[in-house]
C-alpha cells in the first residue's frame, strides 16, 4: 500500500479518506477544519497540521476542494513547492475547465503527472466506496491515478486529455439537473390529472421516459426505490452542488459557444430554488417548487 496525501476532507473528501485508509493506505489527511480532521483519525488517517506535512513522502496526492481557485491556490502554494516530484497528482475537485487544464499545464512544466477526476455518485457513493471518476490527462497519468481511484469508487473511465474529466461531469450534471426537472413536472402533472404517483412511476420507469432521474432517484417519497425525497430531501446531492455544477456548464458552454437552451433554463429555476434558502435540500426537492407554480 501507498503512503497519500489527500486535501480537503469534506463531505465527499471525508468518505473519501476513510475508504483509502480502509484499503490499507497510509493517509496523510489535512483539512482546515478540525472537526473534519477529527473524523478522519477516526476512520484511520492520520491528521497532518500542514498541507505541507500531509505531503511529506506522499506516493499519491489527492485534492478535494470547493472550487478552481482553492485548488490553484494549493498546488500554487504548497504542492509544487513541497510535493515528492514522484507523486501522481489527483485532483477529484469539480471546478473550470480552464482552471483545470492551467494546472496540469502547470504541472507538467514541474516535471509532476497529474490528472483531473470529479466524481459522480455524491455523499452516499463517497461513504460506500461507490464513486464514478472521470479522468482526464495522458494515459500514463491515467494508468497511474487508477488503482486509488479504484479504492474509492466503482468505476474509473479516462476521458481524454487534460481537463476532459471535468468537461465529462459538468456535461453530465447538467443533463442530470435537466432530466430531474423533466422527471419533477411530469410527476405533478400526472399527478394533478388524476393518475397515482406510484403507477405513473411503474409506467414511465419501463417506457420511453424512463431516465436515471425517474427509475433511481425518484424526486417524491414513498415512489420507487428509497431516494432522498423518503427523508424530506436530506442527504444525496444538495442543491447548491447542482448550482455550482450548472454555473460551471453555462461558463463553459458561453466559452465555447455551444447552445443549451434547456441548460440555461435549467440553471435559472435552480438559482431561484437556492434563492429560496433550499441550498442544502438534495436537488430533487426542487418538485416542492415546482409544486406551487
């Protein structure tokens, strides 16, 4: 097993954390919070007092962090003045493109391999260890990055170069907050027709408008398999999340001139649904909005 670094202890990096201790890693765990440092000895990391201290003798070094310029800031700052120029460079962050691909550029320059891989699955994947990375950078970073990536998820797909594996989670999210929107009015108007939820659901989850959003994450309680919605949209993927995932879309498709009209619209009623101080609601909760137009 591997000594690693990892930055940024969450509420996906924590689990994340946990499940590369648990695989037997040698988890040198920095955050600076320090309850979340707390947590993290006792899934079995060792608390460092400094990035720098988490990066000594470090085989691999993962980053968790809430946005581009926290994740600049730290390679910027303290792994490429400190980091062993042997370690693979994971960056699991979700944040720009253009962030991204400046900092394997960066990276490269110092003579590091890196990767960027966002995750799929959200705070119950990062617990269980059933993550989805999507992973850009070259095919030897990739093969690299692989096998901790694999201790913390279920499947690990390179995408490309540099910057696709962001590129793979903004596009998927995005169609992600869309079909979540489409599964929420088709249930409310089903519903308000006369139909029962559950029987709409048994239809539509084996017809031509079955989705991810209608078959496993149904947006109402008690309707298909357990989802957020059975804990008053507790847990899951928070709304804010969904937000930050479709401003980084919209960013990116200004920057390149794509036209995603029903991203647009998409990321209009979920920055009214956080207006709303529905922030922490998973974002199928946005049905309740939805529910009263």
């Amino acid at each position: 097993m591997a000594r690693v670094a990892f930055i940024g202890l969450g509420n996906m990096g924590g689990g994340m954390a946990a499940n590369l201790a648990k695989k037997g890693h040698d988890v040198r765990a920095f955050d600076l919070s320090a309850d979340a440092l707390a947590r993290a000895k006792d899934a079995g990391c060792l608390p460092a007092a400094t990035v720098e201290d988490a990066l000594d003798g470090a085989e691999a070094i993962i980053t968790m962090l809430p946005a581009g310029k926290h994740v600049e800031g730290v390679y910027t700052d303290a792994i490429f003045a400190a980091a062993p120029q042997s370690a693979i460079l994971i960056d699991c962050s979700t944040i720009d493109v253009a962030t991204a691909k400046r900092v394997a550029e960066a990276a490269s320059a110092k003579g590091y391999t890196s990767v960027d891989a966002p995750v799929s699955g959200g705070i119950a994947a990062a617990n269980a260890g059933t993550l989805t990375f999507m992973v850009g950078g070259s095919a030897e970073a990739f093969d690299r990055a692989q096998p901790f990536l694999a201790d913390m998820g279920k499947a690990v797909i390179h995408a490309g170069a540099s910057g696709t594996g962001q590129v793979a989670k903004i596009a998927n999210n995005m169609l992600l907050g869309i079909t979540m929107i489409g599964t929420c009015e088709a249930f409310l108007l089903a519903q308000k027709l006369g139909l029962d939820a559950q029987k709409f659901f048994d239809i539509a989850s084996v017809s031509s408008g079955q989705s991810w959003s209608m078959t496993s994450y149904a947006p109402l309680p008690g309707v298909g398999p357990k989802t957020p919605a059975d804990n008053e949209y507790q847990g899951g993927f928070a709304t804010a999340l969904m937000l930050k995932d479709l401003r980084l879309a919209m960013e990116a498709a200004g920057t390149a001139h794509a036209d995603t009209p029903m991203g647009a619209k998409a990321a209009e009623l979920y920055e009214k649904f956080y207006a709303e101080g529905q922030g922490g609601l998973d974002f199928s909760a946005i049905i309740r909005m939805l529910d009263q137009g």
